[in-house]
C-alpha cells in the first residue's frame, strides 16, 4: 500500500531531491538538516527543504516519516 507522501514524493518536480532527505532521515542521518521538534506533539520533528516540510517520528529504532506536503497544507493532513 502507497502511503500518501509517497504519492506526493511521485508527483513533485524535487522527487530525487527529497527522495534524498527521506533517506537521510531514515538512516537517522540528520545532521546537515535543522530539525525542528513540532509544539504539542511528542518525538514528532519537522525539516524544510525549500516550501516543503517533511515531518517525521523519532523512534527508538529509527525514524518514520509521518507526512510530506506543502508548507500550506502539511499541518492539515496530520
């Protein structure tokens, strides 16, 4: 099953560029990023890469990207 920032990642112009990111976040490879922890959720962090926010779950066995979307949407799909 696709899940929906899949399908954004598919249609985006940046596709290769914020496939990068996803795998940098995955591999908990976050330090050339400035990861902002998101109010009012616990372990949930955002990074920005241009208008797009990609926000992720700290787990203890890595990270699971939550939502990829536009700055003006991505607060309304979580």
């Amino acid at each position: 099953m696709t899940k929906s920032w899949e399908k954004y990642i598919a249609k985006s112009q940046m596709r290769e560029q914020l496939r990068g990111v996803i795998g940098d976040i995955e591999n908990n490879n976050l330090d050339w990023y400035l990861v902002i922890p998101l109010t009012g959720y616990k372990d949930h962090y955002r990074i920005r890469k241009w208008k797009v926010r990609i926000v992720f779950k700290k787990l203890s066995d890595g990270n699971e990207i939550v939502a990829v979307d536009t700055r003006w949407q991505i607060y309304k799909v979580m």
